[in-house]
C-alpha cells in the first residue's frame, strides 16, 4: 500500500492562499506475505507461513500454491488446505511443513491466484480483480550444514618482475577432516593485485560525515583523505566514491571554520573556548593541506593559523602547548614540549612551508638537541618521520635504529 500526499498554496497581490490536502491512494486487490526462518539446518523440518491479505470492499476466492523445488521436501498434511473464501478487509493464513535436502540459498517461491467461481462466499459470489489477479512471492532461505563451523586460511606474496616470461605459481595442498558433513565441504581462491590484501578492501565504507565539535570533527574529516589517497594510488577510486567523499570533505571544512578563533587557532567550541589550542591548530592545518587536492581550501586560513602557531613559541625554538585537548588519543596520549614541537613542525613542513624559514629552522634546531634524550617511542616515531621531511638523514637513521631496537618480533 502507497499513499501520496499533497496540498498547494499560491501567493499573489491580493493575499496568501493555502488549499486543503489531498491524497491518493494506491495498492494491490490483494498480496501474500511470506514468514519462514531465516536459516535452517539441513534435513530439519520447518514450517512455512503464507498470509493473504484483502484490500477489496468484496470477497475473493483464492487459490494458494507452493511451486515445486528440488531443494525442498514438503511433508504431506491431510489437514491442510489452501484454497479459501476471503473477504473485504480479511486475512488468511495458509501453512507448509517442509524439509530441507541441499545446502546454500534456496528460493521459496508461493504463487496466490483469485479464482473465478460460482462457489459462494458469505452469501455472495466472489470476485474476480480486473488488474493484480494474481501475486507471486519468492523469499531466500539460506540452509546450513550444522555442526561447528572450521575455517583455514593460506597466504602468499607472488612478486612478477615487469618482463618476466615465466607465470609465478605456487601449489597449496587442501586436507580435508575425516568427520566432516556431506557436502559442506568450500575452498576459495582470491587473487588481489594490493600488496594489503583483504584488510583494505571495501575501505569506501569507512567514509563518514563530519560532525560534532571541533575535536570530533576533525577526527572524522582526516579518514576521508587518507582512504581517498589510498583509493587514488590504487586505482579503485570511483566517481562515485569520490563524490561522496568531497561532499563529506566539504561539510566538514565548513564546519571546521565555526571553530576558527579570530587570532587564527582553532578549539574544541571555538570562540566559546578561553584560548585555542595548539595541537588541534595544528592538526587542522596538516588535515586542510591533505584536503587541498579535493576540495578548495582557502589559503588565507592556513596562513592564519601559521602566523598563530609562529607567536605561540618558546624562546628554545619549540612550540608552547596552549589550550585544552580534550581527545587526548589526538596527541598519542604524549603531552611535552618535544613531541608538541615534532608535530607542529611535521605539519608545518607538509603544509609546504620551507625548512629554511625561521620559525621550522628554529624548531628543528630545538628538536635536534631533544632528539638524542627521547625514550618515548611514539616520540621517537614523530621525530623519525619529522626528520625524514626536513633530509636530515643523519638523524632519522639515529632514530630508526632506536626504534628497530624496541621492535618485538615473534616467530622470525
């Protein structure tokens, strides 16, 4: 049954009008709805319900069938029948008791036709619908082997050089349970040309609308540039992909801006806030450059928040913390002058701003002496990637091999 509403209203020199509603009405003389389980093991017994329901102001005959299936097994019932008189506004179950032989998807498939009769029905004869004389319903029902599900995977990287002549092959030996059911026995093969297999596949569902304060937008608005990059540099970028996840980009940018500080910081309620706070400041600077390629960023924000963050250091170089953080998993859970400082500068230098400027001059100079002193590994790590996008090589191998020392490996 659908029903459309719809009223007018009409403006002109001598007044507003407004006219009544109206609707229409539109539905089937009648229709046969299906309750069945959504699964069920095979070989066990079930009952199908088929319920048909009369639209019409007269009664109807009608006649309800079963369609044969070779995957179905129907149990007889001397009880049962399923031809009967229904009428205006009226409703009639009819039921099936059924076995199940094969495994996966079946169809069920019940057909209800109004039959043309002289047979009377509570002291009228019967009609029979000039349109929708009939209605058929197919519903899936998914049958299972029971017993306990056991799964095995197998792996392998197969690396062509370009110009190879011979294929790569590689032979995987399947062994099967003795005590295994009949026929619920699968094997699948998948072949993906990403290095990340599986765990990046269906990534587009991970794209989210922004929303919230200034901290949670921006934890929602990042994700969507990095699965944009990614999708981008695998070549499993769609239109309409893309599309929803600029117009997701662009509400959130706009969005970001209500939070925007007139000194040119940003924080979790914006103006409603004391101070800005210098990590979210600089998160939405690092964030709004990644964004530049998708959708328009407007530079003068950018060079806002660069002249914020250029006034609010110490006399060392390194950033001053300002603010309050409220996500303090934003931060690494880390909250000191020298992983602030690495982050400010790494977001500095990926929004194009030179190493020769004094203000990332001045920070990497404070971050070199801090650098040999750092236990943090999440310090550590920013440091590494900071001193990767400033060429100081020197350091970043320093870094790394502190970092391979922590490293935990197991089974190599």
């Amino acid at each position: 049954i659908t029903e459309w509403n719809a009223g007018a209203f009409c403006m002109g020199p001598s007044g507003f009008g407004i006219s009544p509603p109206t609707s229409l009405r539109a539905f089937q003389p009648f229709f046969v709805e299906l309750t069945l389980p959504y699964s069920v093991v095979r070989g066990e017994s079930f009952t199908l319900k088929a319920s048909v329901f009369n639209y019409l102001k007269q009664c109807i005959k009608v006649q309800t069938t079963l369609l044969p299936s070779q995957e179905l097994e129907l149990e007889p019932c001397t009880d049962c029948q399923y031809s009967s008189c229904i009428c205006a506004e009226e409703s009639k179950t009819f039921y099936w008791n059924l076995k199940t032989s094969n495994l996966g998807e079946v169809n069920v498939t019940v057909k209800t036709e109004a039959l043309d009769t002289q047979d009377l029905c509570n002291n009228e004869f019967p009609i029979v619908p000039k349109q929708g004389r009939s209605d058929t319903v197919v519903k899936p029902l998914l049958v299972q082997p029971g017993g306990v599900l056991e799964e095995k995977s197998h792996s392998s990287l197969l690396c062509c050089q370009a110009g190879e002549e011979h294929p790569k092959t590689e032979e995987i030996s399947l062994k099967v349970p003795e005590n295994i059911l009949k026929d619920s026995e699968r094997a699948y093969a998948t072949v993906l040309g990403d290095l990340m297999g599986t765990a990046m596949q269906n990534l587009d569902r991970l794209l989210a609308m922004p929303y919230g304060c200034g901290e949670q937008n921006m934890v929602l608005f990042a994700p969507n540039i990095f699965i944009l990059q990614y999708l981008t540099k695998t070549h499993q970028l769609t239109p309409e992909i893309q599309s929803k996840a600029k117009r997701f980009l662009e509400s959130g940018y706009q969005r970001q801006l209500t939070y925007k500080r007139n000194d040119g910081s940003y924080s979790a309620f914006g103006q409603g806030d004391k101070e800005g706070n210098t990590w979210l400041t600089a998160f939405v600077v690092k964030s709004f450059n990644k964004a530049r390629p998708y959708i328009f960023i407007d530079e003068s924000h950018l060079s806002h928040s660069f002249s914020w963050l250029k006034n609010n250091r110490n006399e060392n170089g390194c950033f001053r913390s300002v603010g309050r953080l409220f996500n303090n998993a934003m931060k690494g859970g880390i909250d000191d002058e020298t992983s602030l400082s690495a982050y400010v500068t790494m977001a500095l230098l990926e929004a194009g701003v030179s190493v020769q400027d004094p203000v990332v001059a001045d920070a990497l100079s404070c971050l070199r002496k801090a650098a040999k002193d750092v236990s943090s590994v999440y310090t550590q790590a920013l440091l590494a990637y900071t001193f990767t996008l400033s060429n100081d090589t020197e350091l970043r191998e320093m870094l790394l091999a502190k970092l391979e020392e922590k490293a935990v490996m197991n089974g190599m």
